[in-house]
C-alpha cells in the first residue's frame, strides 16, 4: 500500500512552501551583493556572510530530519514564520554580526520547511512527476523575483532584496503554513510497507550523480559572468541575461512535471546530460549575447529535467524523508566544491579546456544514473523505519 495522490491544489501549496525555503539559494548572488553595498565588505567577505545561510538549511537537512518529520505541523509553522521574522531582521539589521545571525536563522527556518515538503512526498509513486510539478511552479516564482530583483536600482537592492522575500512569505503563508498535515498522513502507512533498508548502492548512485551534476552547474554558473564580460556584456545587461535564462530554465521540469515521462526517466536524464555536455562547450565558445543565452538556458533547462527525476527516485523508497533531505546537504558539498575550484580551472586551463573538464564531470555521472535505476528496479515501492 502506498500513499495517496496529492491534489493540484496541494501541490501547489508545496510549491509555495518549496519557493520559501530554496529562494535564499537562487538569490545568494543578490544577497552578496546586497551585503556588499550595505555594509561595504568585499565579495569574500559578503559571500561569507550570505553563506551562513546556506549551513542553517544544511543543519536542518542533516540533524534534524527525523524531529520534523515526525512534528511536521508544528515546524511548517516555525519554520514559515521564523523565515519571515529572519526576513525582517535582514532589512533592519545594523550590523555585519545581525546580519550574519539573520542569514544563519534564515536558513535553519528554510530548512525546516525542506524536510516538511521531503516527508510529505515520501512513499508516492511517480514522486518525480510532483517534484517536477513543484519545481516548475516554484521555479516561476522564484525566477521572477530574481529578474524583479535584477531590475532594482543599486540604491534600493541593498535592503529591498529583503523586503521583497518577507513579502512572499507573508503573502504565501496562508497556503503554506498547512502543508505539514500532508507529512502528517505517511505515519499511518509505514506500517503497511515492507520492513527493511533500500539498498545503499542505491542511495550512493544517486548521491554520486547528485554531487557531480551539481558541482559542474555550479562551477560553470561561477564562473558564468566573467565570461560574459569577455563577451562585451555589461554588468547591469549581464545580471538580466543570467536572472531571465534561470527564469526561462525552469521550464526544464516540464519533462519528469508529466505523468507518460516516467517510463522514459533513464533515457530523458541521459539526454539531457549530453544536452549539458553540448551546451557547456558552446557556453564557453560563445561570443555573443545570443548565443551566451541559448546555451545557458539549455544547460539550465536540462538541469531541472535531471534533478526532479533523481530526487523523485529518493522519495520513493524513503519512509519519511530523511534521505532526500539529507541529500540536500550532499549537494552543498557539490556546489561549494564546484565553486571554490572553478575560478582557479578556468584562469588555468581556459574555456574550451574548463568546459571539456566540466563535461567529463557529466560523463562521469553517466554510469551512477545508469546504477540507480537498475538497482531501483530491484526494491519494493518504499521501505518502513
């Protein structure tokens, strides 16, 4: 016995709640730059404050799953009116150390409604077809703040970047704060599942597609505005083209969002990994504002084609969320190794040579996709605790 399918309706307020708890993600290089003109740090300094963040979700993905799991109800609702109270504290605060507190709470409040939304799509079949659901609508959302937030003066991002995030969650919290009810139901169910663990190279394949796929997008999106400069991209044009193709590449989940997709997820994930590897070597050969678009928004609609299938794979076998949200966690490992080294790569090597090297990242993730689903098809639909 499996858990029932959700209704649009709660897909959407998970979409809602899943545009609360990742927009800290698709907007850090907004936040830096905000801290950066607020406070007037330099770049490293502002991107370690606006990473505090990105560790608060960690916490919560890694420590803490199970203890929200099981009291979803109550932490949707810490978790969305601590977000917004963090919200808050960001636009007054008057110091680099509240401001390093603020991103810190942020992140722990995000995470909490990451495990919520985790729990409650644990144990559905076609997991995928949610998730993509759920990244197509939030990715909308979230895109569309980030191309808002792109078109503020200099003057106004510093402190409006905040305000604008405490205005969705405000407006948002009335549909989001329910979603745990939705967690809530799966404890009724394990006990009808078979006993046991899914299988770990199961879980390693995915996690090793996880960290290589996420490291290259990482890496490339790094290192992506120095490129376009040396496209002749200006800096206020060069912010609207990466916001409007993140946008625009949301629209990749369309493919795991439909329901006859499913029996096509390995041959759709493999394509769209070669659809990566082309548009890596075309991004880093472009040198015009045209072709820089095309390729970017290919490399990120193909992303979002990968990542709903993979982690609706996890959702299938994980009785109350724990694994996806811990997969969270391993792709913070990815991005932040992919971005920590690819400055350095591409001064070194190049951009045919980065983008080459990137694309063996892809291939190398190949063969673990091909391992994850031929060790799904061996494991019962989901697993009790």
């Amino acid at each position: 016995m499996v858990r029932e399918a959700l209704t649009i309706q709660s897909i959407i307020r998970l979409a809602l709640g899943y545009a609360i708890a990742t927009n800290g993600l698709v907007l850090i290089p907004f936040l830096v730059a905000a801290v950066m003109s607020r406070f007037g740090l330099d770049e490293s300094v502002a991107t370690q404050i606006a990473g505090l963040e990105i560790i608060g979700i960690a916490i919560s993905c890694a420590v803490f799953p199970r203890l929200i799991a099981k009291a979803a109800p109550l932490f949707v609702v810490i978790g969305v009116l601590g977000t917004g109270f963090a919200q808050a504290l960001s636009y007054f605060a008057p110091t680099i150390e509240v401001m390093g507190a603020a991103r810190s709470m942020a992140g722990l409040f995000e995470g909490m409604i990451f495990v919520v939304i985790a729990s409650a799509l644990s144990q559905r079949v076609c997991a995928e077809r949610v998730w993509g659901q759920i990244n197509l609508i939030a990715g909308g959302l979230n895109g569309s703040i980030l191309i808002f937030v792109s078109l503020l003066p200099d003057a106004w991002i510093n402190r409006g970047i905040f305000f604008t995030v405490f205005c969705l969650v405000i407006v948002t919290s009335k549909y989001v704060l329910p979603i745990g009810c939705f967690a809530e139901r799966g404890d009724r169910l394990r006990s009808t599942l078979p006993k046991g663990k899914p299988s770990r190279a199961l879980i390693f394949a995915i996690w090793a597609v996880t960290i290589l796929i996420y490291g290259v997008q990482a890496s490339q999106w790094a290192v992506a505005g120095l490129v376009s400069e040396r496209a002749g991209l200006t800096t206020s044009t060069i912010g609207i083209f990466l916001s409007l193709s993140s946008l625009i590449g949301f629209l990749g989940a369309i493919f795991p969002a439909m329901s006859r997709s499913q029996g096509h997820r390995l041959v759709l994930i493999i394509l769209a990994q070669l659809v990566m590897i082309v548009s890596l070597i075309g991004f880093f050969e472009s040198n015009t504002l045209l072709y820089l678009f095309l390729n970017q928004v290919a490399l990120n609609c193909s992303f979002f084609v990968v990542i709903p299938f993979l982690t609706g794979l996890l959702s299938e076998i994980d009785s109350d969320g724990t694994l996806v949200a811990r997969t969270v966690v391993l792709t913070f490992v990815g991005a932040g190794i992919g971005t920590a080294i690819a400055g350095q790569l591409y001064h070194s090597f190049g951009g045919r040579q980065f983008a080459i090297l990137l694309g063996i990242g892809i291939v190398l993730a190949i063969p673990f996709v091909w391992a994850a689903f031929r060790e799904r098809r061996k494991q019962p639909l989901s697993y009790s605790s």
